[in-house]
C-alpha cells in the first residue's frame, strides 16, 4: 500500500522542465503557478537568438499543449512566441520547439523573460503549469534566408560542371 501510493505521489508530481535556456528552477509542487512556476526571481542570464531560438523541454508527464511567451519583466504582458504544440501521454521524453522572439516586437540586446507555459488537458487535469528562463537577446547565428546561400550553390554546381567538361572531353 505505501509503494503504491509513492508511486501515485510521483506520478502526479513530476510535471515538465524547461532545460534549454535553462530554467530559473523547477518545483512541482509550485508549478502550476503563474507566471513563472514559484521562481519570481531574476536567475541566471542565458543568451538567447531573436528570430531562430529553440527551446527545450524536459517532461516527466503530461496531456496538454506547450506554448512559449516573451516579455521584458515577469510584470509586463507576455506575448506569444511560439506556435502552439499539443502532447498526449508524454513520459520522460525531451520536446524542442521553434521560439520566434521578433512576434514580441523584442530588440537585440535586451533582457527579458522566457516563459513555457503548459496547458493541462481537459480530461487530464485542470490549469497550467509553468516555468521561466532570463534571456539577453542576441544576432540570429545561422544564415537567415534560404536565398542567401542558394548563390553560393550555383557558383559551385557551375564549378563542377566545368571541371566535368574538362574531364570528358
Ligand atoms: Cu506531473
């Protein structure tokens, strides 16, 4: 009977982490409170790109949908940076999302907050659970457009077809 309810105990208490930026920190118990999980103070300072962020959770559980928030303060209004992403039955597996930091209108070099925000099921639960990550916003670090690389493409192809003609004829 006692295994059994440790078992139940930790099945209800386990919740989602969020790993990448990392988390302010993480207690199950005060998950459900917003808007950063029971964590209300500023932590560690991650840097974060602007446009091509990914961010990475960690779930233990869960039935419901995963969405990402910005604002400059836990005070101010967060605004959606995510498209939403909607989990049944996760169990200890890693969820990575695309997080798009200009939908906040948010500038290179500030600081601001990262919020998950995981909206429990109905059916499986009620309320949302929530975590925080502190951000400085940086310069996106990959080449941001397609267009831009397809050139260099083109001018090796046309390279390589000439050094095949050499060879053929
Ligand atoms: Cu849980």
């Amino acid at each position: 009977m006692y295994l059994l309810l440790l078992v139940t105990f930790n099945v209800v208490n386990a919740h989602f982490e969020l790993q990448a930026p990392p988390s302010r920190g993480f207690d199950d118990a005060k998950e459900p409170n917003s808007p950063c999980g029971g964590f209300d103070s500023v932590g560690k300072i991650t840097d974060f790109p602007i446009s091509q962020g990914r961010a990475t959770c960690l779930f233990y559980d869960g039935d419901g949908t995963l969405t990402f928030y910005f604002a400059p303060n836990q005070n101010s209004s967060f605004i959606q940076v995510s498209d939403n992403q909607t989990y049944s039955a996760l169990a200890n597996v890693q969820k990575t999302i695309d997080v798009n930091l200009t939908r906040a209108n948010a500038t290179v070099g500030s600081q601001g907050v990262l919020q998950a925000v995981f909206a429990i099921a109905p059916g499986s639960g009620s309320g949302s659970w929530y975590q925080c990550s502190d951000i400085k916003i940086t310069n996106d670090v990959r080449a941001s457009s397609v267009a831009n690389v397809s050139p260099h493409i083109s001018a090796i192809a046309l390279f390589v077809c000439f050094i095949s003609a050499l060879l053929f004829y």
